[in-house]
C-alpha cells in the first residue's frame, strides 16, 4: 500500500523546454555541445556546491562576449508555464490528508528565484508538501543514490510504500532499485493529474 508520494518539480508540474533551452544556450554560446567543464560546474551548482556568484563568474570568464543577463536569460529559458489546475490536484490530496507528500526536485538556486517570481502560487504549491526538498538545499542530487535514502532515512519510510513520480527515466531506474515504486511520466502525453488513473494498480 502506497503511503508516500515523491514528487519532482519540472514536467511533473512546472512545464519545462529543455530542448528549447539547449539549442537556446549553445546558440548563446557558439558552441556545439556543452564541455565537461561547463557540465560539471552545472552539476556542481545544482547541488548548491558552488555558489551562484561562482557559477556565473565562470560563465563570464569563459564567455566574455557575455552579461549577467544573458546567463540569467540562458538559464532560465527553460522554465515555462505551471497549468494550475496541477495545484489544484496537489490541494486536493493535500485535503485528502491520505498520504505523506514529499517534492524532491534537481532545482538550482537561480530557478527556484524565478518560480518564486514568476509563479503567483508558489507559497500556496510549496504548502502542500509535507517535506520539500530542493537538490541545492540539502546538496544532493538525483540520480545519486544517497538522495533517495536521504529521504526515506530522514522521513522513516519504507521504500515500497513509496510512489515516486519523474520524468527522467534514469532518475525513477535509480529509486526502483532501493524498492521504491515510480511512475516515469511522460510529460507530452501525460498529466499528474490522472495518477490515480495511470497507477490505479498501486492505490
């Protein structure tokens, strides 16, 4: 029996472009693909191991041609719109009062501003969790194991009483291996909203 949901943030409720966001960037850049290095300060930056006045210095230093705000535009760009009628669904488990609710989202510190600026909800989104984990924050990052033990260990749950819902197939392959049950939505055919339709096997 499902106790726990696990939600992520991005294509599960806010609708992101990461193709678009990608193209925008390498475009920006003159570039054909990303380096190593400019992978790997991503990385760091989304687990909040570097600060965000580090992660746009190296930007700028590698990319003189450029401003903050062509980083913070670069950036952002995948972002887009969060339907509402998401938090409406997420209101109502809430209301329920059935389950635990828990985000566990890859969010760096730059796009959790943007949501909060741009997304006229977000405190009443964030009320509804239970726990609300932000890679950043507790320096952890999907698909590492140690964030998904991290959450069960801090929450005292077991793992196959628990729902985690991604659209990132090497996240939700990483949660089923500690017996977490998933769901790997796929976000251009697919809604949150229809879980109890989608999973009606594990409720």
């Amino acid at each position: 029996m499902i106790k726990t949901i696990i939600f992520d943030f991005g294509d599960v409720f806010i609708n992101l472009d990461k193709d678009g966001a990608k193209k925008n960037a390498l475009t920006l850049f003159e570039e054909d693909s990303f380096s190593e290095d400019m992978i790997a300060f991503n990385v760091l930056y989304e687990q909040g191991l570097i600060s965000t006045r580090e992660f746009l210095d190296f930007y700028l230093d590698n990319f003189p041609n450029l401003n903050e705000e062509n980083i913070f535009d670069a950036w952002n760009f995948t972002l887009r719109d969060f339907p509402k009628h998401r938090l409406e669904f997420l209101q109502q488990l809430k209301k329920e009062g059935k389950y635990k609710l828990i985000l566990l989202s890859n969010t760096n510190e730059l796009h959790i501003n943007w949501i909060k600026e741009n997304v006229s909800f977000y405190e009443e989104f964030k009320a509804c969790f239970d726990e609300f984990y932000l890679s950043h924050k507790i320096h952890l990052r999907k698909p590492n194991n140690d964030i998904y033990e991290f959450v069960l260990n801090e929450n005292d749950l077991i793992a196959n009483e628990c729902l985690f819902i991604d659209d990132t197939k090497e996240n939700t392959e990483a949660a089923e291996k500690l017996g977490i049950h998933c769901w790997n939505i796929d976000e251009t055919s697919q809604d949150v909203i229809n879980l109890f339709e989608i999973k009606s096997d594990l409720f």
